[in-house]
C-alpha cells in the first residue's frame, strides 16, 4: 500500500469541514425544489454527500477519480440509510459529461481548487438548471499581506488561491448572482487535522527507521502546524451562488 493511501484511508474528511458548516451553506441557497438532483463533486469519503442526502431528501451524483473513496462512500451512504439515494462515479471533474441543466444544486467541499476556482466555476455552470445553486468551499486568503511563511508554503502548494474579493469578483465575472458565504470555523480544520495527525503519528511508529516514509510524515505535519500558527491568515470560505435564472 502507498504512503499517501496509509495516510488518508479511512479518515472521516478529507478536508477541513462539518456536518453544521454543510448545512448552514445549504441554508443559504433558497428555492431548491424538494428531492432535488445534485452533483458532489470531489465528493471524497462522502461526508458531505451523507449530510446532504439527509437534509435534502435528493439524488447526489457523487464523483471521484478515487475508488476506494467512493467505496467508503458507498459503506457509509448504507449505514446511514441513504444509499438509495447516492450514485457514486468513478470521473476526473475535468471529464465530467452530464447533461447539460441537469442538477438543481453543485456542491464541492474542498475540491474545486484541483480544476482551479475560476475554471471550475466556468466549465460546471452548464451542468445547473437556470436558477440552480452552486456551493463550493475554497482555501482563501482572509488577510491582504499574509505572513512570509504562510505565503511561501501556499505560494508552492496553492499558487491560485485568492482572497475573498477577488474570489467574489470571479464569481460574477462566471455568471453567477446572489452571491453568499461565510468562513469556516477553524474547528472544522481540526475535524479534518486531528484525525489526519493521530495517523501520521501512527505510521510514524510503523515506520521508525525507513528515512523516506519519515520525510514524508514531516511533510504531511507541515500543514497543520502551518495552520496553527498562521489560522488568521488563511482560511477555508463557503462561497455559495446561483445561475440566473434566465
Ligand atoms: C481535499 S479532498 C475533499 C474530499 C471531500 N469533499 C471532503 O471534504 O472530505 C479532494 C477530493 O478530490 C478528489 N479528486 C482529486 N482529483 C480529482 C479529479 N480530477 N476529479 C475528481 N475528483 C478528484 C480526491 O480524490 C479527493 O477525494
């Protein structure tokens, strides 16, 4: 098995976030029909799909290039009784071929920053019924001259993350009006961290000895002792949206 599969098999998120920050973003979106159809995409272990077909009573089209993500999805969607209403794909977000005006809702919790914000927002609108809503939380600056730090570790990691203005100006410039949102809070880091940091400390024992494993634990500690030092800074930002409706 990778090391990046030891590090992240069987976490319950795969990034920062929570079932109330889920539903506070949903709360934001207004005349969504009832049963509506939506697509998670980057859906991971599925979280968000779970919270989401509970909330809604909809029929998600949950994607993913990672099966066994899509496995644990499928595992959890069942214990929660609500399997009947989650279609998992096995797609990248970049080959995605849905109908076009097919969903009442996009949702992607910590994902569409693999397509890129602007890109993403762009290339998924045709997948919207006109007045669909769209939801997707997004690493954001939250402060105009971040620390050095924190700019150099985001600078390699995320060059295309942006600040809440420019990140609202893309979304108009998408297309999109009544534009909504809100900061996470940083416990939903710790939701995602926590369990993330418990394993590298886990394989750490597994491992003590094999120097490039052990490389790689460091890094995967960066980011959490990253985001305890500098969580003014930066954050994860709910930005939630809609296609006109004409
Ligand atoms: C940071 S995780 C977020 C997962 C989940 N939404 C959550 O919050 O727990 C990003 C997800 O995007 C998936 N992913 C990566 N590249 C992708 C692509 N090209 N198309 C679809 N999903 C992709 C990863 O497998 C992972 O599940």
């Amino acid at each position: 098995m990778s090391i990046f599969r030891e590090l992240t098999e069987g976490l319950p998120r795969q990034g920062p976030g929570s079932a109330e920050t889920t539903l506070r973003a949903l709360g934001l979106t207004r005349g969504i029909p009832p049963r509506p159809r939506i697509l998670d995409v980057g859906c991971g272990p599925g979280a968000q799909t779970i919270e989401l077909a509970r909330a809604t009573g909809g029929r998600i089209v949950a994607v993913d290039i990672r099966q066994r993500f899509l496995d644990e999805l499928t595992e959890r969607a069942s214990a929660a009784g609500v399997l009947a209403q989650v279609t998992t794909v096995n797609t990248s977000m970049f080959d995605m071929d849905f109908a076009d005006a097919s969903f009442d809702l996009i949702w992607s919790e910590g994902a569409i920053y693999i397509a890129g914000f602007a890109a993403g927002l762009g290339a998924w609108r045709r997948f919207l019924k006109p007045g669909g809503w769209i939801a997707v939380s997004e690493l954001t600056w939250l402060v105009p001259d971040p620390p050095a730090e924190a700019a150099a570790y985001w600078a390699r990691s995320y060059p295309g993350m942006g600040s809440i203005e420019r990140n609202c100006q893309i979304v108009a410039e998408a297309g999109y009006v009544d534009p909504d949102g809100f900061v996470l809070p940083v416990d939903d880091w710790w939701s995602y961290y926590g369990p993330a940091e418990r394993r590298v400390a886990e394989l750490r024992e597994k491992y003590a000895g094999d120097r490039e494993v052990l490389a790689t634990l460091d890094e995967a500690d960066r980011e959490p002792d990253l985001f305890r030092a500098y969580s003014d800074a930066y954050g994860y930002v709910f930005y939630v949206m809609r296609k006109p409706a004409a």
